[in-house]
C-alpha cells in the first residue's frame, strides 16, 4: 500500500493499493478474476517470506493461499 497524503495534517493519511500495471507477455497473463490466474509471470519472488507478486497483481503464499489486487483473499487449496 502507499500512503497518500490529501490534508496538511500527516495523521489524516488514506492508504491505496497500486493498481497492476497491464500485463505485456504474449500472450498476455490471465487476469486476477481469471480462474486460471495463478499461470501469470511471477515477477517479485520473496521466498524467505513465503509468498510472490504475479504479473496480474495478484500475491500467492507458498501455502497455495492468494491476495488478489482488490483485497480479497482466497484459502489456501492444496490438493490431499
């Protein structure tokens, strides 16, 4: 999130989620709302943390959960 400063007074700060910039692969990474969403380009890779940014913005944990861009979040599904 980056903080976004709309007043003088720095402790009436609103915070927004960066937007994913569209995807330049060819062919194209599916989107977040794409069932197929976890075959995008991983581009920032935090193993030591668990988890990476996808080309659609989404972030996946190593334990198969994800954050997609909106906020929402998906549980984590590894097969049995």
């Amino acid at each position: 999130m980056i903080p976004v400063n709309n007043h003088p007074d720095s402790s009436n700060m609103t915070w927004t989620v960066p937007q994913p910039r569209a995807c330049g692969h060819l062919p194209a990474c599916p989107s977040a709302e794409a069932a197929d969403r976890e075959a995008a380009r991983l581009m920032i890779s935090h193993p030591q943390q668990g988890w990476g940014l996808l080309c659609n913005g989404v972030v996946v944990f190593d334990d198969t959960g994800e954050l997609l861009p909106d906020g929402r979040t998906v549980a984590p599904h590894r097969a049995a």
